[in-house]
C-alpha cells in the first residue's frame, strides 16, 4: 500500500508540469520548492538538534549573491557557480558553528539574527561588489548542454531534482549514528556528552549541512528569478522556514515539505480571493487553529491518526 501511494505521489510530482496549465501555479510549484529545500535545511537545526536559527536567511542570501557574483562579475558557468554557492554558504556555516554552538538558548538565537543583519548590510553598502540596493540583474538561467533551464517547466525540474537531492541528505544523514547524535543533543545534551558525544562536533556539522542545503536553495532562487538584492535577506523569510518546519512537523523529514507546500500556496490563495487585511487575519487564525488542533505539526499528527487506525482495524479482525 506504500509503495503503491509513494508511485501515486511521485508520478504527480514527474507530470505536473503537463497537467498544470496557469505558468501562475507553475512559478507557486517552483517556489514551494526552493521554500522545501530552505526548510528542511532548517529542519536539521530546529527539527533535530533542538537549535533556533533566526539568521538562516544569511545563508540563503549567501548562496543567491555567490552564484550571481560568479556568474555575473567572474563570468563561471553556471553550475560551478552554484557548486561555490552551496561551498561559501558551508563555510559560513561553519565560522558561525565555532563561534556560536558555545551558546544555547537566547544567546545563540541572538548571535545568529547578528550575523544575518550584517551580512545584510554589507549587501546593502558594498556598492562595488553587490550594487547595494539596486541589485544584481540579468542572473543567467542554467542550461543542459544545448537546453536552456529559463523556462518554468524545466526550471521544474531542477528545483524537483534539488529537493530530492537535499531529502536524501537528510535522511542518510539522519538514518546514521550522526543523527542519532543530533537526537541524543536534542532530548539530553549533558548526558549525551557524558557518554561520550563530542557536542561542539555534531552541532557545527549540523550547521555546515544545514547552511549548505540553504546556500543551494539561494543559487536556485537567483537563477529562477535572475535577479538579486538585499530582499533575500528579509526576516519574514526566516519566519515562514521557521513557520513551515513547525506547522509540518518538525525532527520529521516529511514536515517541512509539506509545510513548504502548504505555506506557499495558502498565502497566494488568500491573496487571490480576499483583500490584504482579510488576507493577513484569515492567514493569523489558520495558524492559531493548526497550533492549537495540531500542537506536534501536520505529519506526526498524521502518522499518530494513521497508526490508531491501523491498530483498530487489527483489533477487528
């Protein structure tokens, strides 16, 4: 019954550009995806080591700069320059781990909007670099061989390659003693250094993985829409990852694709059938009543609903 609903999903997933004829829906099904990459980048901070980043919108806006920098100023094709994305966005995950992973709690918190708001200003005032507030336009689109990428149905496809690609990371990396590492730091950080988990290593590896998958979420993102500015540094992008992993149900792997989903296309679907201010309160209750309903997220509450009657169609027969 799994393999034959995950055949379902998946044969959706490969057709959708066929069957989903407004470009509009298109471009929401592009962003979904880069937004479900972004997630469950966080996820493995937020999700399975029990650290809030409200700075990873620094590494997305890392990966989306670097790519259109190397493209644009050093004139590197296209993947080696996504590839330099995703390693910058790494390394800067990396310095922020040393400095930061000594930190718990509100500190940790504090130092990683720090770091995003002066990654932000110096993408706002280095003018000879970034072009400040006028942006970096004319980011070129990816191209196979001969086969452009510019298009929505192809651009498709590489952002679906992209959330496989980083889901698969995931769950090798979380299936594996690392990520039984990540838990045992998450549910019990001093007994699990008391055994003999070195924390300082497993939680800056959780933030290099992490600003990496964000990194190649902000290289997708410059060469969707070929244009970057300080924008990419916006905090409500923070918000919505951070809103999308926990709605979806964060330390899975499935919660924030769905969070991802749901919370790109439920914004443009309110935008579409009532005015701003309907749009934003009935935006506010829908989250009030998802936190309320469902305290643990969509999909765990999904798997508990699914087990209980699992269990009573064993009791039955």
């Amino acid at each position: 019954m799994k393999t034959a609903g995950a055949s379902v999903f998946t044969l959706i997933l490969l057709t959708l550009p066929f069957w989903l004829g407004n470009p509009y829906y298109l471009h929401v099904a592009i962003m979904a995806g880069i937004f479900g990459v972004l997630a469950l980048s966080l996820n493995l901070l937020l999700g399975y080591t029990g650290q809030l980043s409200l700075g990873h919108t620094a590494f997305f806006g890392i990966g989306a700069y670097t790519s259109a920098l190397l493209t644009l100023r050093l004139e590197w094709p296209v993947w080696p320059a996504m590839l330099g994305a995703v390693a910058l966005a790494a390394l800067a995950g990396w310095l922020i781990g040393r400095l930061a992973l000594k930190l718990r709690g509100a500190y940790f918190v504090l130092v990683t909007i720090s770091f995003a708001g002066v990654v932000s200003l110096v993408s706002v005032n280095w003018m000879e670099l970034t072009n400040g507030p006028l942006g970096l336009p004319g980011v070129p689109a990816p191209a196979l061989g001969p086969w452009s990428l510019r298009a929505k149905e192809a651009y498709y496809y590489l952002v679906l390659a992209a959330v496989a690609l980083s889901y698969l990371v995931c769950a090798r990396l979380v299936g594996s003693r690392i990520g039984r590492a990540f838990l045992a730091l998450r549910e019990n950080e001093p007994l699990a250094e008391s055994v003999g988990v070195d924390v300082t290593h497993y939680l800056v590896l959780a933030a290099v993985v992490s600003a990496a998958l964000a990194g190649g979420g902000g290289a997708l993102y410059a060469h969707y829409t070929r244009f970057v500015s300080p924008e990419v540094f916006l905090f409500t992008y923070t918000v919505t990852m951070v809103i999308m992993v926990v709605a979806g149900g964060k330390g899975t792997l499935a919660g924030p694709l769905v969070g991802a989903v749901l919370f790109t296309a439920l914004p443009e679907a309110l935008r579409l059938a009532t005015s701003w201010q309907w749009q934003m309160l009935a935006y506010g209750v829908l989250l009030l009543l998802l936190v309320f309903f469902l305290p643990r997220g969509i999909v765990p509450a999904v798997v508990v609903r699914a087990e209980a009657v699992r269990r009573a169609r064993r009791a039955v027969k």
